[in-house]
C-alpha cells in the first residue's frame, strides 16, 4: 500500500510541474501552440476548466490556474502542512493523518 500511495504521491507531483510548465508558457508567444504545448494543454485543461467556471480574472489575470495548483498541492500534502491525508502505520493499518 505504502507504494501504491508513493505512486499516487509522485504523480500529483509531476503533474503540478505539468501545471507550472503550462502557466509558465502563456508568457511566452506561440509557446502553447508547439507541439509541447498542446500536449501539456490536453492534460492541463480539463483539470483548469473546472477553476475558470468559479474563479473570475481579476481583470486581465487569469489567477485560476493558481487556485488549480494550490489546490492539486493540497492533494498532495494534506489540509495541513506536510501532514498526508492518509497515515498508513505499519503496525496499525491504514488511518486518518
């Protein structure tokens, strides 16, 4: 279990970097229409959808994406700090971090 969850660990982070990546790339003209870019934009988008329907621009800013990677850090680290949603003792089981 202790690797299925070191897998699922590893992918939510790999897929943040995925999320920076493609923020990174609006700054830069052309950049999401390489091949690259659309690549990250069909793995990216349909998480950043979601965001974009409840988060308004603040003016020209489109902060969505932000809210979309705190909220995959999140995820990835628990509601508080570092604490992992899920503890697994080996002794114990699985329990609530």
């Amino acid at each position: 279990m202790n690797i299925v969850i070191g897998v699922i660990v590893q992918l939510i982070s790999l897929y943040s970097w995925a999320l920076i990546i493609y923020i990174l790339m609006s700054w830069f003209p052309n950049a999401r229409e390489s091949a690259f870019g659309q690549f990250l934009g069909r793995i990216c988008e349909p998480y950043l959808e979601p965001f974009r329907r409840i988060v308004p621009p603040l003016g020209m800013i489109d902060i969505s994406p932000i809210v979309a990677f705190f909220r995959s850090q999140a995820c990835n680290n628990g509601p508080v700090g570092n604490q992992p949603m899920v503890r697994i003792d080996p002794g114990r089981g699985i329990g609530k971090g």
